[in-house]
C-alpha cells in the first residue's frame, strides 16, 4: 500500500512563490519526493544556497508530517525507506491492522462473556453437582474468570461445564429463609408478621 495523499500547506507555497522556476522545481520535486517516502528528509541537499535556506524553513513541518504519519500507521521510518516505499508500508500498516483486529477480537470476546446464560446442557452439568445451588452467581463467578482469561473460550457454553467440573467455579447455596439469622432477629421477625407486617428477609441474609 503506497501513500496516496499528502498535505502541502501554504507555507509550502509562500515560500516557492519567492524561487525561480528552476528552483520552483528542485524545491517542489524534494518536497513531494520526501512526502511520498522516495526519498530519506535527511538526504535532501541542495548546492544552491538559497534552496537550502528554503528547505531549512520547512523541514520542521515535514518532519512533523513524517512522524504523526508513521506513528499513527505504527511504521519505522528508517526501516520503511531502507526496503523500499511499498514494502516498508504495506509492512507497517498491516501490522496496525492486525493490532486492531484483535483489539475487535477482545471487544468481540468480552460482548459475548457479558451475554452469556447456561443452555440446558450446561444447567444439567450444574444440577449433575449440586441442584441446590445459585446458579446466577455461579455464572457472575464464571464471568469473572473469563474476562481474566488470557486464552479466549472458544466456547463459553463448555468451558462454563469444564470449570464446574473442576470446581474453578463454586455453586452457592440456595438461602432458606431464617439461614444464618440470630435466634433474636427470627423472633423479632414473626413478631412482625404476627404484627402485620412485613418481615424483610433480604436484609438480614448473610452471605457465606
């Protein structure tokens, strides 16, 4: 992949504007040569004096140009105009391109983890375990695991069975209610409902 585009500021321009057509020429022809990676910014010499102070005036925003273009392309420059202007970009840019297929892999990996719910084969391997178990947060400790991965599952729905299996992931106990309540707060509890009203559970579950 060539470059296709440059930017010729008017700063460019302004300063060719004062150089006669055979300088016009030789300052433009180093510019575009330069943009185009054809040539290296430092191999640029000109015998005429007055080219030189011209090149001088705008190599600083060549240079900047170069840097922002290879930096965002992640391209070595020297290593680019070494093999050549093709090969050297095609290198570099296919590298960046890769980077951000995988970057849409990751995000594509973590989408899928965030809507995962156990398919009826799955369920079975958790009631095979324990049919008395939380399985929402069964799946959130699963969740978990997966999103540190450094390996991505390439299926969620076996690798969640195969952690059961190896018990990486721990079913949580269904609560019944008055589980893990003081004698005092049961007590308090039914005097309540005998009170009409309502006894909040929810609050005083402790989780294990």
């Amino acid at each position: 992949m060539d470059k296709k585009a440059i930017k010729y500021y008017a700063s460019f321009f302004e300063v060719s504007k004062e150089l006669n057509q055979k300088q016009f020429y030789e300052f433009n022809n180093a510019i575009f040569s330069v943009m185009f990676y054809e040539r290296h910014i430092n191999q640029i010499t000109f015998d005429d004096k007055l080219l030189s102070i011209a090149w001088t005036s705008v190599k600083h925003s060549l240079q900047a140009s170069i840097d922002g273009f290879c930096s965002k392309n992640n391209i070595d420059y020297n290593d680019t105009l070494s093999k050549g202007v093709s090969k050297g970009l095609s290198k570099g840019l296919g590298n960046n391109e890769k980077e951000k297929e995988k970057e849409k892999d990751k995000d594509k990996d973590k989408d899928n983890i965030e809507a995962f719910i156990p398919n009826a084969k799955s369920i079975d391997a958790v009631n095979a375990i324990d049919s008395n178990c939380d399985i929402n947060s069964l799946v959130d400790d699963f969740k978990d695991q997966a999103r540190n991965r450094a390996k991505p599952f390439k299926d969620l729905q076996s690798g969640f069975r195969h952690y059961i299996r190896k018990g990486w992931i721990k079913p949580v106990k269904a609560k019944r209610i008055g589980d893990d309540m003081s004698y005092r707060e049961i007590i308090n509890g039914l005097k309540k409902q005998k009170d009409g009203k309502v006894l909040d559970l929810k609050n005083k579950m402790r989780a294990r």
